[in-house]
C-alpha cells in the first residue's frame, strides 16, 4: 500500500517540473480570455474611430464607382484606380488592424506569458493514434470545453434576445425615419448589443482562467516517487556521490603519501597516530604537516618512512596535538613551536650523526606540548 500510494500523482509540481514543462510549450491558456480581449479591443477602436474609418471606407467606395471614359479604353487606368481604393481601405482600417495585431500579442501575456518553444511545434505521432483520439472525446477536458460552448451559446442567445425585445419598438421605428438617421440608430443598437454581448463573454472568461490554472497544475502533479527521483537528479545520486568522495579521498591520500619521503621527521603515538613533518627556512615561516593519519594510514607512514630513511619519533601529546590542530598541508600552531624545534634540531642531529658519524643523539623528552591542544591532556 505505500508502494502504491508513493506511486499516486498526490504532490505539487516542483519548480524544476514546472519549468520543464514550459520549456515543452506546456503552459495554462485560456482562449475565452484571448477571445475576450480581441473583441474588447475591436469593439474600443470601432468605437472611438468608426466615423473617421466609415468616411475614408466611403471616400474608397465612391472613388471605386465612379466610372471614367478613359477605363474604357485602357485597362492599365482601370488596375491603377483599383489599387488606390485597396490601399485608400487599407489606410482605412490600419487602426483596426494594428490595435488587434497589439491584442493578440498581449492577450497570451496575461496568462502564462509569451512561450517560443521549438518543442511545441515538433510533429507527435501520438496524436493520429485513433484509440487515443476517441478517449481525448470522452475525456474531462472535452466534457469542459461543451459545457462553456454551451454557456457561451446560452450567454450570446440570452443577451441578444434581451437586447432585441427590450428594442423591438426601436427596431420597428427605424423603417419609417430618414436613412441617415436610421443608419445612425442602428449602428448604436448594434454597438451596444457587442458591448452586452462581449461583457457577458468576460464572466466566461472569468471562470475559465482560474480552472485553465487548476487544470495545468493538476495535469503536472506529481508522486513522491517522483519527487525523489527528481531530488536525485538534482543533488546527484548517492552512490556516485559516494563513490567521487572515496576516489577524491584516494587521490588526496596519494598526494599525501608522495609527501612522506620529503619529510623531515615522523612523529607517531606511537601506533595510533602519525604525523610527517616538514621544515625549510627558504619557503617556509613555520614547520608544515605534510602527511598525518591514523591506525592504517598511520602504519602506512610509518612504513614509508621506514623505507626512506625518515626518523621517526615516538611523542604521543605532540603526535596527538599536531593532528588534531592542524590541517593537511597548514603551518604547525605558535604553541607548538618550542616541541617541534626540538624534534626538528633532534632530526637534524641524528642525519648528521648518520652522514658523519658520532654518538647517536638522544631523544627528546617531555616535549613542551600544552595540555590545552593535547586531546587527553585533561584526562592524563
């Protein structure tokens, strides 16, 4: 059952899922706002210059019926008095033309925003599968686009009817009025019935943006199975993220290891721990730690020093406290200063013991390592 229930498209869609989905030209559209919104945008420009646009219209109609000898004779005069009324209709409406070229373009920008996806106009084959055009037929999404087809019939039938019965006496009257005057009369009527008409198409609007949004959140839903995949796509899986630390570890520890034989001196605890140190006074400020580990690493210092010839020096508080303060390849602590210098002039002693011979020096005692940096400086 929790298999099942992690499998449920019961999650939000993530901001990455989202995106994604945009990136596919999956976005929420509402044609009932782009429908409003044009002919909102119509009805204004018609409104505001109708009577300069029904002059020149009128000025191109009157041009074009005119009729001149010349025409007769020659068809080159009749193709040229033809393209100056086209383009004389053309000056004419080109307010209209540009007023809903600019709501066009706007209107998508009000609910999802401009999308230009190369993906979206990609060929799916999947859509000429007839099995899946007849269960797009049945589906919700079609059982939604009748019910607002309706309404919208209704809606336009119900208003236009109002408009007429509440006009029909109006309407009887304007045969016996002048034609100017009836002319007038009924444009009104009729720009007053798109008002009604387009306001009633803004409540379908209204109600179709909030459910085009419910309904393309609820189409990207997600499972929790999803979500995790997706979190591992993300962060990187585990595993590999695992596997790079173990090869990053490996990689740091044969750079450490390759820094042993350089060493000056190896201070050990005696077993637990090892640290490599390492001293030149023309690069240098201070000793640096070249190497340190423990238990495996620290035998294998302990070896590799051994095999090069590195002394090597049993001091546990110094070991202890050098390993627990003091990074991989960082300067010695200023407290460590005195110990180090005795283990480094004990180093120095004992290779120049070896190369000119001598009595072996002794080993350093009770090395001046604060109980503060020792780890178990407090329980010893």
């Amino acid at each position: 059952m929790a298999e099942e229930s992690d499998l449920e498209k019961t999650e939000p869609a993530s901001p990455r899922r989202l995106e994604k989905a945009r990136e596919e030209g999956q976005v929420a559209r509402s044609r009932e706002l782009v429908t409003f919104v044009m002919l909102a945008t119509g009805l204004v420009c018609l409104w505001s210059t109708g009577e300069l646009m029904a002059g020149h219209l009128g000025s191109a109609l009157r041009n074009g019926l005119q009729f001149e000898r010349a025409s007769a004779f020659d068809a080159s005069h009749m193709m040229v008095q033809a393209g100056s009324a086209v383009l004389q209709a053309l000056r004419a409406l080109m307010p209209l033309l540009a007023l809903m070229l600019v709501a066009a373009l706007v209107a998508p920008m009000l609910l999802g925003g401009w999308l230009l996806s190369a993906k979206s106009l990609t060929p799916k084959f999947s859509k000429m599968n007839p099995i899946a055009g007849i269960s797009r037929m049945f589906s919700t999404e079609t059982l939604v686009e009748l019910v607002k087809t309706i309404v919208k019939s209704l809606l336009v039938g119900g208003v236009a009817w109002w408009v007429i019965s509440g006009n029909l006496a109006s309407i009887m009257a304007l045969m016996s009025e002048p034609v100017h005057e009836a002319l007038s009369h009924t444009l009104r009527l009729v720009a007053s019935t798109c008002a009604l008409i387009i306001g009633s198409l803004l409540l379908v609007a209204a109600i179709d943006v909030p459910y085009q949004l419910w309904s393309h959140h609820h189409k990207l839903r997600m499972s929790r199975e999803d979500l995790r995949q997706e979190q591992k796509e993300s962060d990187g899986d585990p595993q590999v993220k695992a596997q790079i630390r173990r090869q990053q570890q490996q990689m740091a520890k044969r750079r450490m290891m390759a820094e042993v034989p350089k060493a000056d001196i190896i201070v050990t605890n005696p077993t637990h721990f090892a640290v490599a140190l390492k001293y030149s006074d023309k690069e240098m400020r201070a000793p640096r730690v070249v190497a340190k580990g423990t238990d495996l690493v620290a035998l294998r210092i302990r070896a590799l020093a051994e095999e090069h010839k590195i002394p090597v020096l049993e001091a546990p508080p110094l070991t202890r406290a050098l390993y627990r303060h003091t990074q991989l390849g960082a300067e010695i602590p200023v407290a460590l200063y005195a110990a180090v210098a005795e283990v480094l002039a004990w180093a120095y002693q004992l290779h120049r013991q070896s190369t000119e011979g001598g009595a072996v020096p002794p080993s350093p005692k009770n090395l001046p390592v604060p109980e503060t940096l020792d780890p178990l400086g407090s329980t010893a």
